[in-house]
C-alpha cells in the first residue's frame, strides 16, 4: 500500500501534518493519517492545509473527520493554512464547522 | 414581371431597417457596457478604512447602504489584512449602515464564517435595539454571530481574546 504523500514534522511537542490534496482522495487516509500522526506521540496535532489550494466542501468533510478520528484517539487537533477562496467555498457550503482553525502553523501551535 | 422582393427600392429600405437594427443592439451593449463601468467606478469610490487598534485587532467602521459589493469588499479587505498583519479579531461597526435587512445579516454572518476558518475572529458592534428586533423578525439564525451594543463592548472583548485587559488608570 502506497505511503502518504503528506509530510510529517514536530513542532513544541505537537504534531503537524502538511496535507496534500492527493491524499484527500484516499479511503484510508484517515487511519493512515491517525497512525502517522500517533506514531511520534504527540500533546496535539495540526493539519496544515496551506498547500491545498482548491479544497471542496467534500474534501473539508473528510478533513473533520480525521479531526474527529484524532480527538477520538485522544489528541486536541487544530486545523490552519486555509486559504480565503477556500475558507468562502467551505462557508458556503458548510453550515456548522466543527473544527478549532487558526491562521498558520505558528498559530494554532500557540493556542493549543 | 419582377417579384417585390426582387424590387431595388424594397431591398434597399430591408438593408436600412437591419442596419438600424445592429446599430441599436450595439448602442445597447454599449449602453449595459457604460453602466457597468459606472457601477465598477462607483464600487471603486468606496474606500473601506480599516485601523488596526491594536496588535492583531482589526475595526472595520460601516457607513451607508450595504450590499454584495461592498460585503465582497469588506470580506477581501479582512481577508489580506488577515494573511499580512496576522489579525486575530476583526471588529466590524455597523452603526453607521442606514438599512439592517436580511441580506445585510446574511452578508455578515458569510463574513464570520469564512474569517473564522482563516484564524479570525468577528464581533459586530453597533446592534441597536431596532436592529436587534428586525433581525429576530426576520428569523435569522444569528449564533454564529458575536454581537455587541456598543463599540465599546466590542472592543473590550476584541481585547481579551488576544489575551488584554483593559484597565482604568489611577
């Protein structure tokens, strides 16, 4: 099975995910993703969307969902790097987010 | 003997009405044209202050009769001074806006939601008691909303959520 595209790093003890929009498109992107995630043991978790640049409101759908597989598993999860047109496209179409978003990686790292 | 179609003088004034025809559906499109110019002038004139009043806090004052242009604007303006000065709270003032009808709400809760998922936080201020009844009435669903009475209000918890309090001095 193909690994994620997806880059993993650690940043104050969080862990932060560079998602891809490639793996948006995987079934398995959200166990594969918690077991990315949970393999550093980290305090929290952020999903930085920055390099996705067209995001459906398909796609943000999958994006709680691993926010909520992450928050299931234990683990305070931040979502940031939305871009305007993007955060326009998911305002309209999305009636309640679910998610805690922040601007940057930088953010949401500090609001934890 | 010659049809009356065939007839030079009949073809003639059948060219002219056609000519005439284009003409006035040209002087149409240039009309629309012209109009649309305007509007984009008139958009244009409409210059949005934004002060920063303190680091990360963004007021947006409203005057006048709001609509989609001027909601698509305030939306663009917010969005980059989010992306450049890091904003975390935008304060818009709507005190000064002649008409709060529902698409003026819809406009704002648009604004709210779509800044929220960059970061930012939006408290409307200027909410009078009137404004506050037309919105009830018009059964808007307002919750997403963080509303204020007062410009003063509005800024004290602009404050707080980046982490200020506002203290009287001695």
């Amino acid at each position: 099975m193909k690994t994620l595209k997806s880059k993993l790093s650690s940043f104050e003890h969080k862990a932060v995910v560079d998602v891809v929009h490639g793996d948006l498109m995987r079934d398995d992107i959200c166990h594969k993703l918690c077991d990315l995630v949970t393999s550093i043991e980290p305090d929290g978790a952020v999903l930085n969307l920055q390099q996705i640049e067209v995001l459906t409101s398909d796609d943000f759908l999958k994006v709680t969902k691993i926010v909520s597989a992450l928050e299931v598993i234990g683990l305070p999860v931040m979502v940031c790097g939305i871009n305007p047109q993007c955060a326009l496209v998911i305002s309209a179409f999305i009636d309640d987010i679910p998610v805690r978003t922040e601007l940057d990686v930088k953010h949401a790292v500090q609001s934890f | 003997m010659a049809s009356l179609s065939n007839n030079p003088s009949s073809t003639k004034s059948g060219d002219v009405a056609k000519k005439a025809q284009i003409l006035e559906q040209e002087i149409a499109s240039q009309r629309t044209e012209i109009n649309d110019m305007q509007e984009q002038i008139e958009s244009a004139k409409f210059d949005l202050p934004l002060l920063k009043i303190a680091e990360q806090i963004l007021m947006v004052p409203l005057v006048g009769a709001m609509d989609s242009v001027k909601s698509q604007k305030v939306m663009e303006d917010i969005f980059w001074n989010i992306k450049q000065q890091e904003t975390k709270v935008a304060v818009i003032d709507i005190a000064g806006v002649n008409i709060v009808d529902s698409s003026v709400a819809t406009h704002l809760i648009k604004i709210a939601k779509a800044t929220r998922l960059m970061g930012c936080k939006v408290i409307i201020s200027g909410i009078s008691p009137v404004i506050a009844q037309n919105i009830v009435n018009l059964g808007m669903d307002v919750t997403t909303l963080e509303t204020t009475n007062t410009l003063k209000d509005a800024i004290a918890k602009a404050y707080n959520a980046v982490g200020y309090t506002l203290v009287k001095s001695e």
